[in-house]
C-alpha cells in the first residue's frame, strides 16, 4: 500500500465534498457513488484533480444519480469547519492504514463502518487526532480513552 497517496486523498476529499453539498451521509454518499464511480475516480484522480472539484462532483453527481438529504453535519458544527482536504486526509491516512491490497475494497468498509460518523462529528476532536489511534478505534470498533 502506498503512503501519502494523493489520488486516494482526492477520492475522498471528493466523497466529502459531495455528501456536504448534497447532505448525505459519506457512507450514503459511497453507496450512491458505487464501486465502478469510485475506482474510476480514484484511477483519473491525477487528471480530475486538474477540474475544479466542484466541477468534478456536479458530473459524478449526476452520473450517479446522487440525491439529496437532510444530513447537515457542517450546520450542526458549532466550532470552525475543518475543510474537505482535511477531512479527505484523514480517510485517506486510515484507508491506507488497515488497506492490505484492495484500496477501493476497503475505501468502503471504512466509509461504511461506525468509524464515519465519527469522522464527520465536527463538534468532537476525532477526526484531530493521530493516525495510529484512529486506526486502533476503526479495529477495537470504540473510540478508546486516552
């Protein structure tokens, strides 16, 4: 598995983006996507990343089909809004931390576990800490006190 690995961090900055402006749930937004959407995004994202990623969502969005929620987890946020690069990373990071070889496999599972919504608590400081203990609560299934 390769570290630091730019496409994936678009892939999920882009998962970000689009559950913020279509209010969804990041796992809802990665069931709508589908794997053959995901795999390609993360196959083009050297090229994609070039198109302004809103651009770039409104087409998956539609290819997709992606619908709209009430999941408004930005407006709930009462601190400041980390940014979908940010968060992006942090998928990104533990995506590759528990990915053995299926990079896409497991972009889902970790989109689809508990973990997500833990993630997406802007009110917490989950998704501050570091890689190792976000990686440890994905495999324990709990956030684990300090």
């Amino acid at each position: 598995m390769v570290k630091n690995d730019i496409d994936l961090m678009y892939t999920c900055s882009l998962i970000e983006f689009i559950g913020r402006r279509q209010k969804l749930s990041r796992a809802d937004v990665v069931k709508a996507l589908g794997i053959k959407n995901i795999s390609r995004i993360y196959k083009y994202a050297d090229v994609l990343h070039c198109e302004l990623i809103e651009r770039v969502a409104d087409e998956y969005i539609n290819i997709a089909g992606v619908g709209t929620g009430d999941y408004d987890n930005v407006k709930k946020c009462k601190y400041e809004v980390p940014d979908y690069w940010t968060i992006g990373e942090v998928y990104e990071r533990l995506v590759e931390d528990v990915s053995q070889n299926d990079v896409i496999g497991t972009l889902i599972e970790v989109y689809s576990s508990w973990i997500s919504e833990a993630i997406s608590n802007y009110n917490s400081d989950f998704f501050y800490q570091p890689r190792d203990y976000i990686r440890e609560c994905y495999f324990t299934g709990t956030v684990i006190a300090y």
